[in-house]
C-alpha cells in the first residue's frame, strides 16, 4: 500500500501517548509499505530527528507551528472565529495552512492507496473531496473528553464547555461518516463512535507498549514512593494531579507520613507546581528517560476524571510489573481484569485506602506487577498492533476498490 499520513502535534520527541502509538505504528508499516508523512512541530522540536528515527519512510516533512495558548489573544481570536465556523475551537485552532497545501500538493502528485488523518485534528488539514479513501484514526472518542470535562469544570465555565462538547460531537460524527474506516484503540471506543455515526464502518484495535524498552530493570522500589507520568500540558492529566494532591494524597499521609509522589512530564503549569510545592511533591518537568522514575517508585497511580481514548502510561508500568492503582476513566478501553492486573478506584477515601494497602503490602504488590507484565508482554506489543491496523486499511482500501467510490472530508 502506499499510505500517506497526516497528523498536527508532532510525532517526535516520543513523549506523549499519542506521539508513540502513532510513531511505532509508522514505523512497523514502513517496513512493508510505501509510508509519507506530513506532520508539524513546535519550536525546539527538530524535525531532522523524525525523519532519522523513520528511515525506511519515502518521505517524512514537518511544518512549523504551535497551537495557541488557552490563555492567549491567539485562542480568543480563535474562540471568536469558531463560533462562526462549523470546527469547535480546539480543532479550528489546529488549521495548518501549510500543512493543508502539503496534503493536497502529495495527493496530486502520487497515486496514495489511503489517507491516515492520525486523531480527529487532522481532518481539517485534508482536502475536500478526498481523492483517495480516508481512514479516521481516533486515539480518543474527542467529544467525551470535553463532556466530561464540562462536568468538573467550575460552574462558571459549564455553559460554555457544554456548547462547545456538543460541536465537537456533531464534528466527530461528520468525520467518521465519510471516512472509509475509523479505527479507535478499544472497543468501548467504538461502541461509542458505532453509536454516534451509525453509518460509519469503526472498528478497534488494542494499544501496545514497547516491551523491551519498558522492562523491569533491578532497580529497588523505595518505601512509599508514588509516581504519575504524562503529558503535563494535557488538562486532564494536569486535573487529575491536582485532584490527587489536593484530594487523595492528604489521606494517604495520615496513614503512611513518608509517602512521596513524583509527577513526571513536560510542562507542568505554574498552578500544578505551586501545589505540588505546597504539598512536597517533587515535578520533574521533561526528562529524557521516565523508566527510572516509574522503577523507583512502589506504587504507579493514574487518577484520571477527566479523558478518552487508552492509557499508554499503564501499559508502560504495567511492562514495568509495576503496581498500579487507577480510577475507571484511567483505565478505560484497557483489557484488564481489576484486582488481577492493576486495583480500581473511583472516590479519593477508596483511592487513598488502596493505595495505602499496597504500600503496606509487598506480596501484593508484587502480584499485580507480575500479573501486567505477562499481560502485555505475551499480547500487546507493536508489531502485533500494527499487524491489526494494517490488515484493516488493506481491507478499506480493498472495498474501496470494489465499490468505487470516495467520500468528502469534514
């Protein structure tokens, strides 16, 4: 097949969970297809580094650009612009123009057997009508993030999150129905996306994780150490570390004093490390390596309300037969039984309790660990993911053949 993929936000450094699903995917495709890439980077990033680490890519071109700020006259201006535009503001302010030229410059010069928009924010980038099939690839079903997120959001922001949750729905909908194919990372994903767009084809494949990288290496656990790593500059992993320093972690120091946590990602905010300093909790920011970190620790916590989509973090701790206790949206879409694979809970008292009891319990611990990391080792890894996503764009671009037909962008 030759596939082109488009996809805003970057793909290297691999420091978020979509940079990495998507980067492993290209580059196992890239090892039997004809693979281009188009995609943007943010000021500091190299995009010579990208194009090194996909060497068996035809082509692989990155274009500057950074989305603007929430609290920037960039984003209001933006804000303002969406109202009268059919794109809700947090795909409007990831239009690319260079980019948009870039896609439709590859698809008329080279005969692409598919076009990958990689996560709903690209869809804007491709032309419309498409000349080729396109194939929607949903990390996250977008509009629950922001459903969810108008529900713990204080009140004085609700009416507006509401407006804009229900424009990102109506949005998602268009975009998996004329797509050839969504493919979303689990199957509760798709159930929702089936639901929403009932005459779109969605189908799921599971999320991976990089065995040999994320391995048990040795290192001792050390006595009450917690640890959280993700993208700090997503809200919902900046919401959830808040809520747990603010909510959970008070609980757990009444019954275990020593109890440190390390949070571990880039760009935390001012606010999230005035209360992790307020709180004793060390904020790392960006480190080139979070295995240490995560090896360290005795207890890995994911206390997410807010989110979509998988959690590659759990399966990295989980690799690492680490301990792990999460909330349901945190460990949402993931094929893991709770009390076998990692120990769920949903209210900062249960949270706290069970936390507390791995800390006082090594065996247990130990258990769990042991249990994650057979779990992924024996059934997730990227090549086995990537064998998945490429037998259904080999199917979609086969019924495209026979039905001869293409659909319009959103």
């Amino acid at each position: 097949m030759r596939i082109l993929w488009v996809k805003v936000g970057g793909l290297w450094p691999l420091n978020v969970g979509g940079r990495l699903r998507s980067f492993h995917i290209i580059a196992e495709l890239s090892r039997r297809h004809h693979v281009s890439v188009l995609t943007t980077h943010a000021p500091g990033d190299d995009p010579r580094e990208l194009r090194a680490e996909l060497p068996r890519c035809e082509g692989v071109a990155s274009f500057p650009y950074t989305a603007p700020k929430r609290d920037s006259a960039r984003f209001g201006a933006a804000l303002a612009r969406s109202w009268l535009s059919p794109l809700p503001v947090d795909l409007y302010k990831w239009r690319v123009p260079a980019l948009r030229r870039g896609v439709t410059h590859l698809l008329g010069v080279h005969d692409f057997d598919l076009c990958v928009a990689d996560f709903l924010f690209a869809v804007p980038s491709l032309p419309s009508p498409c000349p080729v099939p396109i194939v929607l690839f949903e990390h996250n079903v977008e509009h629950m993030i922001w459903k969810r997120l108008s529900r713990t959001a204080p009140p004085w922001q609700r009416a507006l999150l509401e407006l804009e949750w229900r424009k990102v729905r109506r949005y998602e909908a268009q975009a998996c129905t004329q797509a050839k194919l969504t493919l979303t990372v689990s199957e509760a994903d798709r159930a929702l996306l089936a639901a929403l767009a009932p005459g779109a084809t969605v189908r799921a494949i599971p999320t991976g994780v990089d065995r040999a990288y994320f391995t048990p290496n040795g290192v001792p656990e050390a006595h009450a150490r917690l640890v959280f790593t993700g993208a700090m500059d997503w809200y919902p992993n900046e919401d959830a570390m808040l809520y747990f320093i603010d909510a959970i972690l008070p609980a757990i120091r009444r019954e275990v004093p020593e109890t440190s946590l390390t949070i571990v990602g880039r760009n935390p905010s001012t606010r999230l490390r005035a209360a992790a300093a307020a709180a004793r909790v060390q904020v790392t920011g960006t480190v080139d390596d979070v295995r240490p970190h995560v090896a360290a620790a005795a207890v890995y916590v994911v206390p997410l309300r807010v989110g979509g989509g998988t959690r590659l973090k759990i399966f990295e701790g989980l690799a690492m037969a680490k301990a792990v206790v999460s909330t349901t949206v945190g460990a949402e879409g993931l094929p893991l039984v709770p009390r076998s694979h990692f120990l769920r809970a949903d209210n900062p008292a249960e949270f706290a309790r069970t936390v507390v009891s791995l800390i006082r319990d090594p065996a247990l611990r130990k258990a769990l660990g042991a249990a994650g990391r057979q779990l992924v080792a024996e059934r997730y890894s990227w090549r086995q993911v990537a064998r998945e996503f490429e037998a259904r764009c080999e199917d979609a671009v086969t019924e495209h053949g026979e039905d001869g037909g293409s659909r319009s962008c959103a």
